[in-house]
C-alpha cells in the first residue's frame, strides 16, 4: 500500500514537473527574440514572402523552421539556449522556388549560405548586404539596423538561374 501510494505521489510529481517544464518552454525567455524582415533588394520596399525558414547553427546538427509570418510579411522567432549563428531563406509563389539572398547575389554560385551570429542580431540589429541594388539607386535601399532585428534583401531568381 506505501509503495503504491509512494508510485502514485512520484507520478503526480512528475506530472507537475513535466507541465511546468512545458508551460515554461512556450513563453519567450527575454532578449532572445528576433524580428526578420524581408525586403526587395532592387527598389527596398518591405514584401512579404509565402514562407521564411530559419536555419540555426551550422556547425552543430543544422536545424531547420518554417515560421509563422505577421501581416505585414516580418517573422518573429525565438532562438534556443544554446543557438550561436542563423540563415534564412525566404520562398516565393506559394511554392518552394527560393528568392536569392543579395549577400550573395554577386558570386558565382548564389545559392552560397551566409550566416550571421544571434548575438550581433540581438545586441545591434543586422542589416544583410544588398548586392542586388543598382548603384544610382543604393542611397534610396537603405535600412537601419536596430537590436533584435534581421534585415535582408532579397531578388527573385532570373531565367538563367531557375532550376
């Protein structure tokens, strides 16, 4: 009769703990929230994207999200304990055709990821560079950087480029 109750006591226990743990996990520990905003890398107005994948941590096994987008096409994520560099990449057409990253946009192979450290989004804010933009044009396609926030500037892919 101890030994049952003792069970049973233990499995409340554990019960208690295992949704404390759960309820804990879906609020957002402070300060470890990103806001990503996609804009068109060759007129710099905000679009809005038909998905956005998070990819965390290039050395570690890499992770990969589809996240929610807001209304006005930003994404807000909340990085794991633990989670050091990011990549994004954003979809287009309701489809899985990929927009080129402009801070890839020159090289040869575009598909090159570029990652960008968590701690740098969240202390000032990153700004991706924007290869895609046309020189008479660059003063107009300027984004300030803010703490917590992830700019990038994306292009849809060109006839050459469509796989």
């Amino acid at each position: 009769m101890i030994q049952r109750s003792f069970c049973a006591f233990l499995t409340l226990v554990l019960a208690a703990l295992g949704g404390g743990l759960l309820c804990g996990a879906q609020q957002a520990p402070a300060g470890r929230t990103i806001t990503i905003r996609v804009f068109d890398g060759k007129t710099g107005e905000q679009i809005m994207p038909s998905n956005i994948e998070v990819i965390l941590d290039r050395r570690k096994s890499s992770r990969s999200e589809w996240i929610k987008q807001n209304d006005d096409g930003s994404a807000t994520v909340v990085m794991p304990p633990g989670s050091q560099e990011i990549m994004v990449r954003t979809t287009y057409d309701n489809s899985t055709d990929y927009y080129i990253n402009c801070d890839s946009a020159k090289e040869r192979n575009t598909s090159v990821a570029h990652w960008y450290s968590i701690s740098e989004i969240l202390t000032t804010g990153v700004v991706m560079a924007d290869e895609c933009v046309k020189p008479k044009v660059a003063d107009r396609v300027k984004v300030q950087p803010k703490a917590g926030e992830f700019d990038m500037f994306v292009r849809r892919r060109n006839w050459r480029e469509q796989e």
